[in-house]
C-alpha cells in the first residue's frame, strides 16, 4: 500500500469527505448480486445479511479475483487468466483486466474507478458504484442471470425534416415574445426615464 500521510488536515478532511459517500445500502445490493452472479459467497464465513463496510469489502476485492471471476460469468472468457498470486504487481494485473473487460462490455471510462482505488483503498465508494454502473450495463446486454438497477437510459436520435427545420426559423423564442420596458432590444443605448411620481 503507498505510504500516505493521514490525520490531520486536508488529508484527513478529504478521507472524511469520501467516507461520508460511502452507501452500505448500495454495497449490500451490489455483493448480494455479485455472489448471485458468480453463485458463491464473496467471503468464505460471511452471510448475505452481514455488512461488510469499507475497509473489509476492499480488503476481499483486493486480489481482483472475485471481479475477474464476475466479468468472466457476466460475459465468459473477458479475462483469459487470473492471477492468483499475493504479490501486488499480478492483484494489480487481476484489478486491470477486470476494467478493460468492463470497458470492452460497453461500459463507459467515466464510470471505471482506478486501479489505485481499489488496491489501495483511497476511494472504495466509486468501486461499489463501478461494479453497480456494470450491473446496469448487463440489462443493456441482455444479460440472462440476476439483475440489479434501472436500465441504462439509451440514446433517442431525432429525424427532422427540410420543411421542419425551415419552419423553426421563424419562431420567435419565448424569451423575447412580448418583451417590454427596460430588456427591450430597442433600448439599447437610450438613457432611462426616471419620473417622480405625480399625485
């Protein structure tokens, strides 16, 4: 794990901040459906109704097992091998190929955590959201297993026609319908009346 400082200041302010987004709802939905996916416990000794929290979810995900074997059952052969080595250099390998499987699925770089985040825990909310932005992307694919989300909205594209577009040149915008007093375009320049009122 990279060695930084923490406890005071702006470091400090800055882990409270992300702990703050940290949703055990949203974690809870995710491992119960990512153990429904790969149809085994994340955990060896943990039930479904026990929380995990930040630090032990990270801690279970670290090696990148799980989420290569998940990609793998999602979509099968995403990720050729899986590293099961402890050193850092292949966890990180296994975190990698999960994310290229994951951008190769269709999903979108934005919603990709970073290595980093993940392996050394400096930002373990955007991993839960990641993994939630996948199970979404599988109601795009037609994913036949369990599924969590609402449906990834999908682009609606608009055919107009040349007489169409010609007879929305002559609309006059809302905004300039009917202007009056001193926001009118013929004011421009002029001085600005000022009346005292007359009993």
């Amino acid at each position: 794990m990279a060695d930084r400082p923490e406890g005071y200041g702006l470091t400090a302010e800055v882990k409270a901040k992300m702990a703050s987004k940290y949703d055990i709802e949203l974690e809870q939905q995710v491992r119960n459906w990512m153990e429904a996916v790969v149809k085994r416990s994340i955990k060896a000794d943990c039930t479904s109704d026990m929380v995990l929290g930040p630090e032990e979810f990270q801690e279970v995900l670290k090696d990148g097992v799980y989420l290569c074997e998940l990609i793998n059952a999602i979509s099968p052969g995403s990720v050729k091998k899986i590293n099961s080595s402890k050193m850092p250099f292949k966890q990180m390998e296994n975190i990698g190929n999960f994310l290229t499987a994951c951008e190769n699925y269709g999903m979108k770089k934005t919603d990709l955590f970073q290595t980093t985040d993940l392996y050394d825990n400096t930002n373990i909310s955007l991993v839960v959201n990641t993994i939630f932005a996948l199970a979404r992307k599988c109601h795009t694919n037609n994913f036949q297993g369990p599924l969590i989300g609402p449906k990834e909205s999908t682009k609606a594209t608009r055919e107009f026609t040349d007489e169409q577009l010609r007879a929305g040149e002559y609309i006059v915008p809302m905004q300039n319908a009917g202007a009056q007093g001193a926001g009118n375009a013929n004011d421009f320049g002029s001085r600005r009346q000022i009346m005292p009122n007359k009993p």
